[in-house]
C-alpha cells in the first residue's frame, strides 16, 4: 500500500525474492506504467525492471502480508482501505518515519497483526511513473507491535526472512520501539536543517553554523529517549549521528525530497515528535520545536 519511492523499492525486491506482489497506488499513471512495462528500480546494485500487479485501489484477494509504505500523514486513510486484503491470518506491517503511526494504525486494525518496521539508510526517489531510483539501502528491522512478542514470534521471523530472500539487511528485534528512536536521534539531526535550506546530510553535517544546531536536536532526542528510559544502544549521541552521515553524505532526507516536489514533509512526526515526546517526562525540546516550527512556517507557502 503505497508503492512511492520506498514502496517501490520493497516491491521491486521481494517480487525479485520470488514473492507474489501486488502494489496499489493513487498516482494512476504510476499504475499503468508499471502494469504495462513493468516496475524500474536503478540502485547501487545496477538496475532491474519486476513484473508486480499494480492497482489504484486494494483488489478483493486475501493476501499473507499488507505493507503500509504510505507518508505518515496517510497511514490511517491507507490503514481503513485494506479491509479487502485482509483474512484471518493476514499480518500487517507499516514503515514510516518517525514516532505515532504504529499507534494510528494499531487504532484501526488492532495491534495483534500488526508489525512495525524500521528502514535505516535508505535513500530513493521517483524518477517518473513506473521508475525509481535508490542510491543506498541499508538495513530493516522488523518488530511486533504488541508488548511481549520478541523476536522468537514465529510472525515476525517469518517477515524478515522473506524480505531477506529479497536482497535486504533484514532482522527480527525484541524492542522496535528502541530501534525506531534509535532512527530517530539521526532523523532529527538532518531532516529538518536540510529541507530548510537544501543542502544535502553531509554538508550539515559539516557546516560551521548548522552543525552546531544538527548536533544540538540529536541531544535533544537522546535526552529525551534516556529519560523515557527506552532502552537505546547510543552511548554517545554526536557520535551516533555523525557516523550515520559519514555513511550518508550526499543523501537528500525524505523532508528534503518533499519540499523539492512541492509536498508537505513528514516532520510533525519526526523533529515534531521530540517536544511532545520529551513532555511526557518533563523535559522541553527548544531546538526541535524551533526546526517544526520553521519547517511548518515554510510548508505553508507550498
């Protein structure tokens, strides 16, 4: 559900696994492209064109397992469509930026067949209907969303390994949520300071002024993160996101590729996650909120 950039990505993947797939996707031209001439994906791997159905809207046939590969701002919307995919033993999982839309999509669909994924070091964009170029991929990781199923869940196992019979870095973990703040702390540092100003992970990363503020709203997160006590593996929060954008340098971060489109960022989810989050245990996120805010102020003129 959502076959965009990513979703083209997983779908391209798991159909070249030896998966059945189906995509379903709003952008009819998209739909017919890769209905007719198949979908393209151009990576670090060289190219390659799958053959998936493609549909406008979720065809009546119960399937294995539903990806929600959607913008968070369209999880709950793709979350109510899929009734028609959906048997008794159909697992769902969803893989968005940021914090709230694993709790959204539980809301609507329950949390028992829910998983929750975690895609690290990605970066696609659609060149045109049916063609999507990727210049990383680097690892997903797969949790239940309901407390107490580990990584022993014969569920989540399942998915991660048909993903990795797709080619990808794919793992079961016990604590997703841990993984996704994990994400987070590196999000948060690049997401919103380069849709504010274009430039890519790298030269933030590097920037005498911007730097600094980059820096700054990672701690924020750790911060946040440690006092929740979520149990992330991050001893050391600068270090934790500069390594992240030594792997990175040149990627443009999704909120980066929305403005250039002309679309509204997922940022209320990600730097707009750490106030509200750090609310919760009686810290305050200025630097975060500073960057929503800005963010915001400019999506407004789009």
């Amino acid at each position: 559900m959502g076959c965009g950039a990513m979703g083209s990505v997983y779908a391209s993947r798991l159909a070249r696994g030896g998966h059945d797939v189906l995509v379903v996707d709003a952008w009819a031209d998209h739909v017919r492209a890769i209905a007719e001439r198949g979908l393209s994906v151009r990576g670090p791997d060289g190219a390659m064109t799958a053959r998936v159905r493609a549909f406008e809207a979720p065809p009546a046939r119960v399937v294995d397992l539903v990806v929600l590969a959607v913008k968070a701002a369209d999880v709950v919307g793709a979350a109510r469509g899929v009734a028609p995919l959906l048997g008794p033993h159909t697992l769902v999982l969803t893989i968005q930026n940021g914090l709230g839309s694993a709790q959204e999509v539980a809301g609507v669909l329950g949390p028992e067949r829910l998983l929750v994924g975690v895609a690290s070091g990605f970066g696609a964009s659609l060149v045109g209907p049916g063609q999507v170029r990727h210049n990383a991929m680097r690892a997903l990781r797969f949790g239940a969303y309901a407390p107490g199923a580990g990584p022993g869940a014969p569920q989540v196992e399942r998915i991660a390994r048909a993903w990795r019979q797709g080619g990808f870095d794919a793992t079961a973990v016990d604590d997703v949520v841990a993984t996704q703040w994990e994400k987070l702390i590196c999000n948060v540092a690049y997401s919103a300071p380069c849709a504010l100003t274009g430039l890519t992970v790298g030269e933030v990363m590097d920037h005498p002024h911007l730097g600094e503020v980059s820096r700054a709203a990672a701690v924020e997160a750790w911060e946040t993160a440690t006092a929740a006590k979520v149990r992330i593996d991050v001893a050391d929060p600068v270090t934790h996101v500069r390594e992240f954008g030594a792997r990175l340098p040149d990627a443009k971060p999704s909120a980066l590729l929305d403005h250039l489109a002309g679309r509204r960022s997922e940022i209320p989810v990600i730097n707009g996650a750490i106030p509200r989050e750090a609310a919760k245990v009686g810290l305050t996120a200025p630097v975060n909120a500073t960057l929503t805010a800005l963010v915001l102020a400019r999506e407004d003129g789009l």
